[in-house]
C-alpha cells in the first residue's frame, strides 16, 4: 500500500501530521554515504492547534511509532505493517529493538541517524509543511531545527514529501550540523530582563527544582529545558562601586572573584530601574591586593565612584528555549547576602533573554513577548506553591543602595579617589 500524507482535513486527531525520518548522516555530513541505508519514515502522534515550531525535542517516548514507510530513490513509499502498539523507535544512542524487529530492515543501518523532522498543516487552504532537521544528539533526546518550509498538493506521498525535503534541508547547514554556531544574540551588549522578587523566607534550591520539575512536566507551555544544559550553578564573590559621575556612564562597576585569583568586571550603565540596560564584561583583570580604587583611578580616570557592600552571590538557573520562537532565556533564582551584615539578603527570579536559536523564520520582535509570556508562567508556579513573590525591575544597585541606609553597612559610604 503507498504511503500518503493526508492533508485534506482528514489527518487522524489533529491538524499537524509529524513524520520522523531516518537516514544515511551522509545527507547532513561529508562523509562516504551507504548506498544500502534506506530512509524510513515513522508517523508520529498528530498535533492540534496547528501551530508552527522552531524547534521539536523528542525525548525516547517521544518517537513512537504509529506507522511506518520506507522511502526509495524513487517512485512511492512503500508502508510497513501498522505497529500493534505504539512503540519508541530511538532510545538514548540508536535504533530500538522494537523497531529493528517490527520493520525488519535490510541493509547497513549504522549509518542512519534521527535526520529530519516533517511538520505538515494540513488544515490550511494551502498545505504546507515545516522541515526541522537534527540540531543536536544527547542521551535524553534530540533537537530538531526549522531550517525551511514548502507548499504541496493536500493529498502528497510520504516518498515525495521526504525528497522534497531533502532539496531545501541544507538552508542552514552549518548552523545545525556545527553546534558552535547554533545561537545569535539580538541587542548585543544590552541585557535584558525582567524580575520577580521572592518576599518570602525560602530556600532558592528547592524553589528552582520544584520549578524544573514543573518545566519537564510540560507545565511552561511553548518551553523546554536546553536538552544537555537544562540546570547550572553558580556562586561568586562580588564587590561592588556605584558610578555617580557623568551622567552618561551612571551605573555601577563590580568585581567578581575568580579561581585562579583574577577577576570578571562587570559594568552597568542606567539611571533608573529597567528592563533594558547596558552591560559590559571584561574578563581576566587583575587587582593587586584587591585595590579596587586605585584600578578604578587608573582605568575609569573620567568617573567618581562611591563603594558599595561587596555581597556573596549564589545562583541557580534553568536553561530553558522558546519551542516557537527559538529565543533562549535563563530563569535565574539568586540569593544576595552582604559580607558583614548577612542579615540583609535579596532573593529573586530573574527571567533573561540569553540568545536565539538559529532558524528559519528569526524573529527579534517575539523577544518581548516571550520574556513576558514565561514571566507569567514563573509567578503562576510560585502562585501555586504558595511562594509570595512581586514583579519589579529592581536591582542589585538599588538594593544596596537601600542597604547604606543601615548603621551595619555605612562603613563603606565613602567615595573612592579620582585622578583627572
């Protein structure tokens, strides 16, 4: 029986038909391609909605088979026996047995790799279909990339779908097969973030894992975690200057503590409280005997600083990615303790735009939205875990600020020498 894709309104249970495909990595890599290997194509569950995907990770459950089609050079595909069940046709590093028994494959099948995701709408006046193909292979899944789309006649075989596939799948070759080039960051040198200020006493470790559970439990609609980087850690020792003078450069300057004894200074420049600011780093600087005035003098000759509290600063952050957009944001939860007065904390969610997946169809206008959709989504978690949280924009420059005010801090309330 040929293999065809429905695209006439008559796809069972949903307005998207997903086909995974299978083949030789040759078709993405130059590598000597087998001339044995077959492409097989594996119908997955529909989706409804209709809505276009940046991106689509499948974890193992993720690939199960409803049906199955091999694709020859050419002619029409030719469709397998129906799976009795559903079953997983790729776990963690290669085929499944079910699938290797089910389909009974001839030829070499350790070339074929997880190599293209089909999305066709089939609900439209004109049916279209979405090609995503492999962006990246870990142990719990792999990433899809939507890397071009094209129109078809509504009712179209597997077998030509997946050809014309193939002549438009390396639209964005090197930003999918090169995982060093897979990201672009809109508005560089500008940060961007929003914040959600924890007023309860709660531990930051349990708040961030209860939301990452919630976040692979599919609770962030449109989200995933970044699949290899979903959660990192962070602490640093930071000391902190407020730069007061001239106008144009008002902010703060900070120096954050390394291991091998130097420091990442970070410098902010904004007048007031935002979600846009402008960020420097530089990397590797040295400071004799933390003499962080006279660096200041010598490399800031033009500015007047006044020190601030130096504070501890611990970090807990999930990676996560816009399944629709492809713009990549961190959900950050900090605890902020000042060095000599401990009892002045801040805790915080900050929610950032990092970067964007490369992919076809870009966009820098969604970054707001996105940034305000997964804002929500934060506060409806800690609504749920009776966490009493507000969103502000404010920051740790105005924090310490209010910390001078106390009697346990003002020891710092000094400005620091300025050479002209």
């Amino acid at each position: 029986m040929d293999a065809q894709i429905i695209s006439d309104g008559e796809s069972a249970g949903g307005a998207v038909v997903r086909n995974l495909i299978f083949g030789d990595v040759a078709h993405q890599y130059t590598v000597a391609p087998h001339s044995s290997a077959p492409l097989l194509a594996v119908g997955l569950e529909d989706e409804s909605g209709g809505s276009e995907r940046a991106l689509e990770f499948l974890r193992p459950a993720g690939t199960a088979a409803r049906s199955l089609s091999l694709v020859p050079p050419n002619g029409p595909g030719r469709k397998l026996s129906e799976p009795t069940e559903p079953f997983p046709t790729w776990d963690f590093t290669g085929f499944t047995t079910e699938l290797e028994q089910h389909a009974q494959l001839s030829g070499d099948l350790g070339p074929l790799v997880p190599l293209m995701m089909l999305r066709t709408h089939t609900n439209v006046s004109r049916p279209y279909t979405e090609v995503l193909v492999l962006g990246r292979v870990r142990s719990i899944g792999v990433l899809f990339v939507r890397v071009a789309r094209f129109d078809h006649p509504a009712r179209t075989d597997i077998a030509d779908l997946v050809r014309q596939a193939l002549t438009v799948s390396d639209a964005m070759t090197d930003y999918v097969r090169i995982e060093g080039n897979a990201y672009f960051t809109y508005e560089q040198g500008i940060e961007i973030e929003r914040k959600v200020n924890l007023l309860d006493e709660v531990s930051i470790w349990e708040l961030t894992r209860d939301m990452w559970q919630s976040i692979e439990a599919r609770e962030f609609d449109g989200f995933i975690t970044d699949p290899g980087y979903e959660f990192t850690r962070w602490h640093f020792v930071q000391h902190n200057f407020e730069v007061i003078d001239p106008d144009s450069e008002v902010g703060h300057i900070a120096f954050q503590e390394c291991p091998n004894g130097k420091y990442q200074l970070k410098q902010k420049k904004f007048r007031e409280d935002s979600l846009r600011r402008e960020e420097i780093f530089r990397k590797g600087v040295e400071v004799a005997n933390r003499e962080f005035e006279e660096y200041l003098a010598r490399e800031y000759p033009l500015l007047t600083f006044r020190r601030l509290p130096s504070f501890t600063r611990t970090r807990f952050d999930l990676n996560v990615i816009s399944t629709v957009t492809g713009h990549y944001f961190g959900i950050e939860t900090d605890e902020i303790a000042v060095i000599g007065a401990p009892e002045q904390k801040l805790r915080q969610v900050e929610i950032e735009y990092l970067e964007t997946r490369q992919h076809e169809g870009m966009d820098a206008a969604s970054i707001d939205t996105d940034l305000d959709l997964l804002t929500r989504l934060v506060e409806t978690h800690l609504h749920k875990r009776g966490t009493v949280a507000e969103r502000s924009f404010y920051s740790k420059l105005s924090f310490l600020k209010d910390c001078m005010k106390s009697p346990a801090v003002q020891y710092y309330s000094r400005e620091c020498p300025v050479s002209v």
